[in-house]
C-alpha cells in the first residue's frame, strides 16, 4: 500500500486504534524522497464553522510552529479558571534552554513572568518560552503534549498528535489543516479577550523588540492572527484569520514553499473566500462522527431543545435575558431521565468533552411533582451566560443535547 493510500484511510476515520508510531514511522520513510512537503488548505466561517475552500485538508503534515496554538489554548484555559495568572513566575529548566532558535536565549534556574512568555510565544515563537509554560503547567514537557493530544480530541482534532510543546522536529507531532482550522476557531471563540493578543505587532523582552513572525498583518486589510511556522520537513505553515464588515474568515495554509509564497496564497485564499456566498458552503467536519449528516449548530440546538421536557424548555428561554449573562451562574441542560443514575452519568459525559471542565458542576435535579413529572434533569452549572452558550455549542457540534438554563432556574435547582 502506498503512503498517499494509508493516509487516506486512517484520515477517514481518525487515527483511533493506530499507533502514532506507525505514522511517525510512515511520514519519516515518506519525507527524505519528496521534493517538497505536500500542500494542503482550507478555509472556514469563523461564526458558522462552514468549509469555504478545501484543498487536500485532510493531508497529515507537520504543524510546525502552529502546535504553540494549543500550548497557548491550555495557557489560557489556565488564565480563564484561576490556576494561572499573568505575573505568576515560571522556572526555567536545562532542557528548555537548551532548545533550537527561534528562542529567547533564557538561563537555566532563572524565573520569567508568564505574561513574557504568551508574548514571546505570540510574536518571536519562541521555543524555549513554550518549553518552560509546558513544564511549569504540565509537570513536564511530554505530559504537557499529552494533556495538549487529549484536548485536541475533545475539541473534534482527531487526526492530530502532539508531542511537544514547541513544534520543533518531531516525527510523533503530526496534524491537518482541517484540525488545525478547528483549533484556531476553538482560540477566537474560547479566549475571545485573550485572542486579541495574536494581533500584537512586536513584544519588548529584556530590551530586545521581537516583532511578530506573521507579516500579512502589516499588508492584508483586517489581518489579526494567528501563527506563522517552519520546519524542512513541513514547509511553510500559517493559520490566519481576518475580519471583513464584521465577517471572519480563518485560513490554514501548510506546505508553502517559501515565507512570501505562503502570505501570497493565503491572501489570494482569503480574498477569494470573502467574494464567496456563505450559503454554498459546507459545515466544517470536527467530531468522530464522519457518517453524521451536516447540520448548523443553530438547527442541532433547535433539535436538542426539542428534545427536552416543557420545564427545561421554559428554563432555557430565559437566555433572552441579556443582563444576567454577566453572573457567574448561568447552567446547561442535557438531557432528562427516567433514573437518578442515568441522569448523573448524562452529565459527566457531557462535562467530559467539554474543552473547559473546571469550576463547573454537575447536578441531577429530581422531580418536583413525582407523580406527574417524574424526570431528573441532567444538568452542569457554574457558568457565565456567554461560556454556557460557547459549551451548548461544543456539545452540539458532537451531537449531544443542550440547552441553556438561564440564573434563576440553577439558584432554584440549587436549594
């Protein structure tokens, strides 16, 4: 079987049950005899998720540099919950040091903020920064890359493997850019505030300006992220995104041949892509479900709302209610049950893929009337009304029911 022939068959369906071994042993006996890294594409509605453009999406490659899009989305993940904040002090170890340029050029045993390392990560992608944030949130790189790998999957990646925090050679980190063009819309709509840092033109460290590695925001109109990377064996990579009459589109492109030819086809892409009617496009495949029929998000939420009993479906209506979006206990439905049991385990495994687990709750509200309405309603609870809304959304991509459930039904769930 050729390498073009395994790849099309492991892409369809993910990489579950195949080692990344294999595939790491398949790419490097495929990388020496090419010419150059294949190229491959796409291009996607940022609000909508629809595919606009696609060419060989599904193609794995080497992300490069653009695996610091997930150490920054489990950065922030961290600066979201709490666990981390953007003075905190991280240490600095041999093996972070000793990474390849581009880098700092930081000492081993000496301590920098984290705020310097996002920055540096964002415009000088700085390997070192990215090492020393995996090791101090991780434990250590390589746990770091698997909680990186696991959130990929959660996230609907699954043809994609991490196993470092930098993107620097490694046969095992391997990606497409349809994941990729996952993870850049997870970054925009999870981080929204912290999104706005990849559009930071040039970052100050220690007296050196490092300006950002991503040049089409000095000449593409709307131009705000998000990573640029480069390695041999991947060519020139770049997942960007841009803003035009209030309309974002996000672009991966993989395998250019040059940095200038690979600015040149994603403004060419984007253009193309802005002239071109949403309508006809087509959802963006991000769950394990490749037989699954294409539907938006806003007809699975109208199924899933459906589904759910008359109390929950006067509770999720509250959601109009704008103002209270601001307090921190807003919750989700998923579902109601005949069982206690079945109920409680409903939740757990819709918290489970969630991409932002911590500070939630799960809760089983039992029956108020037992003989008239004898349900439990499977419930997780503790967020604002804009997370609840983003975490409906992920379940629904994954073809789980949700609904929103404005304050004052979880405060009276909650006594």
């Amino acid at each position: 079987m050729s390498v073009k022939s395994v790849f099309a068959t492991r892409v369809s369906g993910g990489f579950a049950g195949w080692g990344f071994a294999a595939v790491a042993a398949i790419l490097l006996a495929a990388a020496p005899g090419r010419a150059a890294p294949s190229y491959s594409s796409i291009v996607i509605d940022d609000a909508t998720g629809k595919v606009i453009e696609e060419h060989n999406a599904d193609a794995i490659n080497y992300p490069a540099s653009l695996t610091k899009m997930m150490t920054l989305y489990l950065t922030f993940q961290g600066l979201q919950n709490g666990s981390l904040s953007m003075e905190q002090r991280f240490t600095v170890s041999e093996h972070a040091a000793a990474q390849e340029p581009s880098k700092l050029g930081l000492k081993p045993g000496e301590t920098v903020a984290l705020k310097d390392l996002i920055f540096s990560i964002i415009t000088h992608s700085a390997n070192d920064a990215a090492v020393v944030v995996a090791e101090n949130i991780g434990g250590s790189e390589p746990a770091f890359a698997k909680r990186m790998t696991s959130e990929a999957h959660a996230l609907g990646m699954l043809n994609t493997n991490f196993a470092d925090a930098s993107g620097l050679p490694n046969p095992n980190n391997v990606t497409t850019a349809r994941d990729l063009a996952i993870l850049a819309r997870a970054l925009h709509r999870d981080f929204p505030m912290e999104y706005g840092w990849f559009s930071t033109a040039a970052y100050n460290y220690r007296g050196v300006n490092y300006a950002n590695h991503n040049h089409l925001m000095e000449s593409y109109p709307g131009m705000d992220g998000i990573k640029t990377g480069y390695i041999h064996a991947s060519g020139f990579n770049l997942a960007a995104s841009a803003v035009h009459d209030g309309r974002r589109l996000i672009a991966v492109m993989m395998g250019g041949t040059s940095a200038a030819q690979r600015d040149a086809k994603v403004a060419a892409l984007l253009n193309e892509a802005f002239a071109h009617p949403t309508d006809d496009s087509t959802e963006i495949a991000d769950d394990s479900d490749s037989t699954a029929p294409h539907e938006t998000i806003a007809h699975r939420a109208k199924q899933a709302l459906a589904a759910l009993s008359p109390v929950a479906k006067a509770e999720a209506a509250t959601r109009t209610d704008r103002h209270l979006g601001r307090r921190p206990d807003w919750g989700i439905q998923v579902g109601a049950f005949t069982g206690h049991t079945a109920a409680e385990h409903a939740a757990e495994r819709a918290l489970h893929r969630l991409p932002r687990r911590s500070g939630h709750t799960i809760l089983v509200v039992g029956p108020a009337h037992p003989d008239k309405d004898a349900m439990f309603r499977a419930r997780i609870v503790h967020f604002s009304h804009r997370d609840a809304e983003a975490a409906c959304r992920t379940l629904h991509l994954r073809h789980e029911n949700c609904a929103v459930i404005g304050p004052d039904a979880t405060q009276v769930a909650s006594k």
